[in-house]
C-alpha cells in the first residue's frame, strides 16, 4: 500500500507551473492578441474591397469571432508542445545562472536551491513558449490570409472572400498546431 500525502502548498505552485494547463492570464492574453490579429485583415476589406461598413459588419465580426477563436487555440495548442522542448534546451544554462545568483547565499539549502531552478525553468518555458507560439501563428495565420484572399479568392464577393479567408486562415493555423513537432 502507498501512503497519501498532501502536497505544500510551494509544491503545487511548482507542479502548477509544469502542468500542461494554460493560466487565465495566458488565455487572456491569447484570446486578445488573436483578436487583434483578426482585426487587422478588415481593414484590406474596407480599403482594398472597398467594403462599406453598414453594409458588411456582421460579416466581419462574425469573421474576426471564429478566426480569432481558431487563432487563439493554435497559441494554446502551440504553447503546449513548445514548453516542454524549451525547458529541456534552456535548462543547463538556467540551472548554472540560478547557481550562480545563489552561490554565495549560504542561507539556502540545497532543495531549495533546486526548486527554484525547477521554477525559473518553468518561468522561463512558459514565457518563450508563449511568445514564440503568438509569433509563429501570426505568421501563418497572415501569409494564409494574404494567398486565400487576393489570389485564390480574389474574384468571390468580398462579404464571402471575408468569411473564408479569415476562417480557413485561423482554420490552418490551428491544423498546423495540433501537429507533434
């Protein structure tokens, strides 16, 4: 038999911090950045396809809702399989600046001294993690756009080259993150 014990309270923000979970923040953050990359094709509409906006705003917000929805997964699924990989890139050169800030710190022990380098491991995956994975579905999530919308569906009705381009855009970029990389 096994025995049970709880975890301190410093163990689970630890195991929090390796978990494969996305934090609010990071949803948040996630969810407002594709917002405002699926906001930016509107104005091509405006300027380009010389759409009106009494006339197309449903469409355009019911557009920039589902690439921006489909976006915003790709950064999720995209940070999820990227921190893991930076954590264990990083990690040597991680531990040896932690060592080093505490190496004349007599005060702390030697577990303590390994669960902050465990820490800022996990601080770090997570930040690189998030930027690189917002970074590289911008750009898919853009080029996609461009190719879908001025060459393969440059001659449709701009309401429909809207609602296709933006959503098979974000529709690739979350394809694209579900892959092992």
């Amino acid at each position: 038999m096994s025995k049970t014990s709880k975890l301190s309270r410093e163990e689970e923000i630890l195991l929090q911090g390796f978990s494969s979970d996305v934090s609010k923040k990071s949803n948040l953050l996630f969810y407002t950045v594709s917002t405002i990359v699926a906001l930016g094709p509107i104005y091509l509409y405006y300027g380009i396809h010389q759409q009106e906006p009494s006339d197309a705003w449903i469409v355009w917000i019911i557009a920039v809702i589902g690439a921006s929805t489909l976006l915003g997964t790709a950064y999720r699924n995209t940070k999820q399989l990227l921190k893991d990989q930076i954590i264990v890139k990083r990690g040597d050169a991680i531990a040896r600046e932690v060592t080093k800030q505490f190496a004349d710190d007599k005060k702390i022990s030697k577990i303590e001294k390994e669960q902050r380098i465990l820490w800022r491991k996990s601080e770090v995956g997570d930040y690189e993690a998030t930027t690189f994975s917002i970074f590289y579905n911008n750009i898919i999530f853009l080029a996609t756009f461009l190719v879908l919308s001025f060459w393969i569906l440059g001659a449709f009705h701009p309401s429909i080259n809207c609602v296709f381009s933006l959503g098979s855009a974000g529709g690739l970029a979350l394809l694209l993150s579900t892959s092992k990389q």
